[in-house]
C-alpha cells in the first residue's frame, strides 16, 4: 500500500544542558544533549557506560535496542500511519496526539525513548480492524499506542515502512498553532516558539522521525501545549546558529558513523 504524494508548505533539555542563553552548536555541545537524554530515559544503562564520546554513546545505544528486542513484550512504541503529509498540518496533528498519551503511558514510552514506527497506509481503509488513539480530522495520518510492540504486530505487518527518500525542499517560515487534545489543556498562558529543522542531506522519513522526538518529547516536557504558537523553519543545517534553545534534537549522522548531527531544534518563547 503507498501513500499518496507528500508535500510541504510553498514559499527536551536534558538535564545540566544550559540551553536557555544563544549557544552556538558544536560537537561537544550535541554529545551533552544525547548524553543528557540517555541518562534522563535510562539512568542505570548510563551510569554504565562511557557517554564522553561519540562512539560510546552509540554504542550504548545500540546494547539497549538489542536488550530492548530480547524483552518480553519487546519496547513500548508508538505506530504512526500516515496517508498524506503536509508539513505544517503533521505537526499540529502530532503535537496533538502526544497531548493525548496518559501519563502513564507516556512513562513508559519515554523510557523507550518515544520510538515510533512510521508505515504507509490509509486510515480510513483501517478504521474497522485496528483501535487508533488519534486520527487527524481529515483522515491523513493516526497513531496506535504507546504499548508494547506486540500489541501492534499485525497492523506492523499488514503495512510497509512509510519510503520516502527525497530530501525536503525549503520554505517560507510559517506558523501554527497547536490544537488541545479531546480533553484536558494548558495549565500556563500560549507561548511563541520557533521550531527550525534541517534539510540538507535529510531525506523526508528521516525527517518524520527525528522531527517527531522532538515535538512528542517536548510536549511531555510541557514545552508545547495547546494554544502554543509554533513559526516552522528550515535550514540546511542547524551548526553554526546561535540560539536560546528549549530542546534539540540530535542523533547519529548517517554519513559519518562516528558523529552527532542536530536534526530540529525548538526556541525558547520568542
């Protein structure tokens, strides 16, 4: 099953990580902000490894996706079934599903560091055979879980991994706003942030999935919340800015297997 044309608009802060004054990024900074995240998710893995280098911290990485397979139930992750992507719409639609995720359920899936699976599909054809948390109103994409991956086996097999290769083109900057889940809301008044996202050397699925940890991880950092403005930017990479930043997000760079690369990052309230 493929999904049909995707398109874009026209024209956490770990612990000890001070973000909050304009930081330029560099590689000692990008290695505190995935060291920072390994050990808020999983500080006993942490404490027994060695996190002051790269290759250390993929490694230990990698050790606990194998341990997280060989678990019963296997990791609590979330399936995203996407349809049609807009940018600016996927944004808002996955801010508001993670809104929705009780807390319990949060826990346990922030544990798992908010793995989420992306497949090809059409939700409406779904509907009747598989239970969805969230379905975006007007039927491009919907998520099941978090939960155990088993839970989700037969819709992981039924669909494909969503393919989309293409890197992104850059656009004008434009701003949302973040809808509120079913129910619930914002303890706190709407900021303003700017949500930058690189582009170069990117291609689409990956950035569904490094854009997706940030926004999920930062809504249950309380980072986004409904009525939240966000003003969407893309550059072709994040190096070399000077921001006050809320939260980056930053992970292994493909083309180099010993460095770190910052995929988004979002503001402090502008």
């Amino acid at each position: 099953m493929n999904p049909r044309p995707l398109d874009f608009p026209d024209s956490p802060r770990p612990p000890g990580v001070p973000l909050k004054e304009p930081t330029r990024l560099g590689p000692g900074l990008l290695l505190a902000v995935a060291a920072g995240r390994l050990r808020a998710a999983r500080p006993e893995l942490a404490a027994r490894c060695d996190l002051t280098t790269p290759q250390g911290l993929l490694g230990a990485r990698a050790a606990l996706a194998a341990e997280a397979e060989s678990d019963q139930g296997g990791p609590h992750l979330v399936v995203a079934v996407v349809d049609r992507f807009h940018l600016p719409r996927w944004v808002a639609e996955t801010c508001r599903f993670a809104l929705s995720v009780p807390r319990e359920r949060a826990a346990s899936w922030r544990r798992d560091f908010t793995r989420t699976v992306f497949l090809a599909g059409r939700p409406d054809n779904l509907a009747e055979r598989f239970a969805f948390a969230h379905v975006a109103d007007d039927g491009s994409a919907a998520w099941a879980g978090p939960a155990p991956q088993e839970t989700t086996t037969a819709l992981r097999r039924l669909l494909k991994t969503l393919d989309a290769s293409r890197e992104p083109s850059a656009w004008s900057p434009l701003t949302i706003e973040i809808p509120g889940p079913a129910h619930g809301g914002a303890n706190r008044p709407p900021l303003h942030r700017d949500l930058y996202i690189a582009t170069a050397q990117v291609t689409i699925s990956q950035l569904l999935v490094q854009v997706n940890h940030l926004l999920v991880e930062a809504v249950l950092d309380q980072l986004i919340a409904p009525g939240d403005r966000l003003t969407l930017r893309s550059v072709p990479r994040l190096t070399g800015l000077a921001l006050p930043f809320a939260a980056l997000r930053v992970d292994a760079d493909p083309r180099r297997t010993d460095a770190l690369r910052a995929y988004a990052a979002l503001t402090e309230e502008t």
